[in-house]
C-alpha cells in the first residue's frame, strides 16, 4: 500500500506543481526579448551616446510596434485578461511609458520637450526617439498581495537616423503603483550615460 | 429526458461553433461612425501600394503545450493550453490581408468626405506591420478512479493593427509625411457584435471565432479614423486649406481620459467666451497630448485636421483673448481659459 501511496503523493505534487513548470503558467519567464523584429542597424548595451546631463531634449514618440500581445495581464483567478495596475493604461501602455520617461527625464535635470507626431519636429534641440517595441505586464497573485512583473523592449535613438539601440527592461513591484514609472526609471538608468 | 438534454446541449455546442463567415476587410473594418467632412481638399488620394509585412509566427503559430500522463487503470490526467494563438488564416476572406486592406482604405478615404477625388493626386503606400487577433486558453481534466474533474478556460481575446503610411505626391515622388498608426482592442463583452455566452458547465467562450474576428475588426475600425485625420494633416500641410487670418468662432478643447480612448469636449464661443456645449465622446485622431491635459483640438471648424502652421496660427489668434500657448507639447497648445 505505501508504494501506491507514495506514488499518488508524487502524482498530486506533480499536477499541483504543474502551473508553476509549464512556461505560460510562469509568465514571468516567457521570452519576449527575442521576438522583436525590427531593424537594429547599431545595437548597444550599454545605451546612446549623444546625450549629456543637464540637455534640452525633445523626447519623440516614435511609436509602439508590438509584436505580441501587450497591455494586459492574465488573470488566471478572474479568468481574463485585465489591466494589471490602476494606473494601467489598457490600449496605450507605449505611450503610458513614453508619458513616464518625460517625468522621469524632468527630474533628473533635463529639460524635455514632448513630440507625438514626429514629422513637426524641432531641430534646435536634441532629440531623443523612443519606440516601445514589445511590452508585456503581468499581475502574479500571491497569498499577501500582488506581485506585478513587466518586461519592455524599447528601441531609443538620438536624433541621427540608422542609430537605434535596443534596450531591455525589467521591473518587479509588489504593489499597485505606477508600473510605468518603474520601467521608465529602469530604462533612463541603461540609455543614458 | 436527460440523455435529450445532452444531446441538445450537444447539438447547441456543435452549432455554435460553425466557422464564421471569413472577415471581408473591405467591409467589416469600415468604421460605421467615420467622420464625415463637409469641404473636402482638392485633392485625390490612390492607394499605390499595400504591403503585408506581418512577421511569419502572426501569421502561423499557435502556441500550443501540453503535459498529460497515465497511471494504467487509474488515472490520466492532462494539462494543455494554447496563447498566444493568432486568428487562423482561413477566417481571413481569400483575397488575402494586404488586397482587403487596399480596398478599405480606398472606400475609407472614398466616403469620408475629406478628398474630392480631384485636383492634386497623391500616392498613399501601406505596410501592415501588425494585424492579428489572439487569443489564449487552458484546460486541465482528470479521469480517476471514482470521479472526473474538467476545467476549462478562454481568456478575452485581443486584437492589434500597426500599419506604417507614407504619403507621396505623385507627380515628384516627395514624401510628404510618414506615421504609424497603432490600435489595440480588447475584447469587451458589452461590445454589440461580440458574445460573452459560454459553453455550459466550463468558463470557455462561444463564439470563439467571431469574437477573435470581432476583436480584429474593431481594431482596423478604430485605426481607419486615425488614418483619415493623419491623411488629413499631411495633406494639409501640402499647402491645402485656407490660410488663418481670423480667430475663427469657434474653437473646441478637449482632455484625454486616462485611458486615451475618450475624451471631454468643450467647444467654445470665440467673442464671448461661452461653453456652447460640453460631452464626453470617443477621442478618435492622433494622440497629440497626455490624459488630462486641457488643449486647443488642432481640428478647424469644417472638420479637418490642422497643418502645424494653421494651427500654430490659429492659437497665435486665440491667444490675444484665451491663456493659450505652447509650454512643452510641441504638438498641441494649453488652454487655461479667458485673459483676465
């Protein structure tokens, strides 16, 4: 009899456990970073070069380019996909993040001016491009609280054609603050040297 | 009497998931409220080029896995889920993405009412970068000894369209402006069209294909008016539309709401300053500003979208008597009411 016991022990740890193995059960792993698409003619890691401390930039909104899916989370326990923050904007979490990387510009000292529509731009100052290539939000439910996990790719370039640089994000808060912040602030401290 | 009820419930399922007629772009993605413009531009805008540039795994993949086991005699158990899978090919019409896409944006720009179709001719070149539904599922179901459990899940599915435009004057070959255009729709069970029924005893959708196609279809209907009022600036700015020498009468204001899909509407009377009227509607043009940011709506009085120097001109106009101005939005200018 113990065998056949041990067995089912296992059997139920297996199908309990199996959420938290299969990869789509675990949003928080999925791959996003490779399934961009776009051109990088200039690929940086370390950010873009161009930009100094204390500039009057123009900040560009160059687009949001998704290749998968993105503004909301899955909500295994609400059985939809949902906005995963208050402060969530559902169809236009590009532009939520573009909205935070000018706060988050503002106040580290930059003067920014914003710019929905490239084809108006300004050239007496620098310009900085920001395309929110790929975005994916999760909300991740634990017993005390939310856990809320994003992941951005966003393409930058300064004012030069043909120098775009992709950068990698990734935030992780607990509670239901401004997700965006978060990734802006995570995305200035890589693109800005 | 209960295997009758089975079998009707069987009978429901089996005819709720009849595939659904392909979606003709043509004709579903015209947007049923487009704007209509009374003073069209003398000009007439030919859809040269459409090109679908979806990446392959839009087009083809589902993403499917599964994990499933079998204890002889006693158990099998089986976990399985697909997301994100895109809306498959065949409930496309044959004629294909790219020839649907022509065709609507042809009747788009046909009936809006902003172009006459004569006088200067212009090139409009199109790449879908993105247009697809998706949706995603779960089922966990287990046969044991004395029982069975189902469990069976469709999330809402969501759809997206990118295109790329780039308007050319077809006589020099100059390109007068380039915009992508992005719309997402999630899918809104209040949305008429779509259906939040579902299959009894699980949370898994009907309809799903309809819904994964209304999804799509609501997208493109929201970025066809985009397109019209982005066509409408470009050509503006070609030298079409008068010249702004008078405050015009009127003026509208809006503000976004937080999600960008609305806005609140205040059009204002010139001379006295008066709130004609005020409404909350659905913001349909390029985002030019953040939520709750009062601007001057860069869209004159005969409906059409404003050149940068038109508009520039009109809030010079408005600014002897209104606290307008452009602070750090390049595109849209602050409205913070009457001059004292």
């Amino acid at each position: 009899m113990r065998p056949v016991a041990g067995l089912l022990y296992v059997l139920c740890l297996c199908g309990c456990s199996t959420p938290y193995l299969l990869p789509h059960h675990r949003p928080e792993t999925r791959d996003v970073e490779g399934a961009g698409t776009s051109a990088v003619t200039n690929r940086s890691a370390s950010g873009i070069s161009g930009i100094t401390k204390g500039d009057a930039l123009i900040l560009v909104f160059a687009g949001e380019s998704v290749t998968q899916p993105f503004g909301g989370c899955l909500d295994y326990e609400r059985k939809k996909i949902v906005a995963p923050a208050s402060s969530y904007s559902m169809s236009r979490p590009g532009l939520a993040l573009y909205e935070k990387t000018v706060d988050a510009l503002r106040s580290r000292g930059y003067s920014v001016d914003r710019l929905y529509l490239p084809q108006t731009g300004q050239a007496a100052k620098k310009q900085l491009f920001l395309n929110v290539e790929e975005m994916e939000v999760y909300r991740i439910h634990k017993k005390k609280g939310d856990r809320i996990v994003s992941k951005a790719i966003v393409l930058c370039r300064t004012g030069r054609e043909g120098e775009w640089s992709r950068q990698r994000v990734r935030v992780d808060i607990s509670a239901e603050n401004d997700v965006f912040a978060a990734l802006a602030e995570a995305l200035l401290s890589q693109i800005l040297l | 009497m209960k295997r009758l009820a089975l079998l009707m419930v069987w009978a429901c399922l089996a005819g709720c998931n009849t595939p659904p007629a392909p979606l003709q772009l043509a004709r579903d993605g015209f947007p049923e409220n487009l704007e209509i413009t009374k003073e069209p531009y003398a000009c007439n805008i030919t859809v040269a080029e459409v090109i679908d540039a979806r990446p392959t795994g839009e087009v083809l993949e589902a993403d499917h896995y599964e994990l499933r086991y079998l204890v002889p005699l006693f158990l099998y158990n089986q976990w399985s889920g697909a997301g994100p899978t895109y809306m498959d090919r065949t409930l496309y019409a044959t004629q294909g993405v790219a020839q649907g896409t022509s065709a609507l944006i042809q009747r788009v720009l046909d009936e809006s009412g902003a172009f006459s179709g004569k006088g200067k001719e212009y090139d409009l070149h199109v790449r879908i970068n993105h247009l697809y539904g998706v949706s995603y599922t779960k089922d966990f179901w287990i046969i044991g000894f004395g029982g069975a459990g189902l469990e069976a899940y469709d999330f809402f599915p969501c759809g997206h369209v990118e295109l790329a435009v780039t308007l050319k004057d077809k006589q020099t070959g100059a390109v007068l402006g380039e915009q992508t255009l992005t719309r997402s729709f999630l899918f809104n069970p209040e949305q008429p069209g779509l259906s939040c029924a579902l299959a009894p005893g699980t949370v898994r959708l009907l309809y799903e294909d309809e819904n994964i196609q209304g999804v799509v279809k609501f997208a493109v209907r929201e970025v066809m008016k985009d397109l019209v009022k982005t066509l409408d600036r470009m050509v503006a700015s070609d030298g079409h539309g008068a010249d702004v020498t008078t405050p015009p009468a009127t003026f509208r204001v809006i503000r976004l709401t937080d999600e960008y899909d609305f806005c609140e509407e205040m059009r204002v009377e010139y001379a006295t300053g008066s709130i004609l009227t005020n409404a909350v509607r659905k913001y349909n043009a390029p985002i030019v500003s953040r939520p709750g940011e009062w601007i001057v709506l860069p869209e004159g009085e005969n409906g059409h979208w404003l050149a940068p120097a038109q508009y520039r001109k009109t809030v010079e106009l408005l600014s002897a008597k209104y606290k307008v101005g452009f602070a750090d939005n390049l595109d849209a200018a602050y409205f913070k009411g009457l001059k004292d």
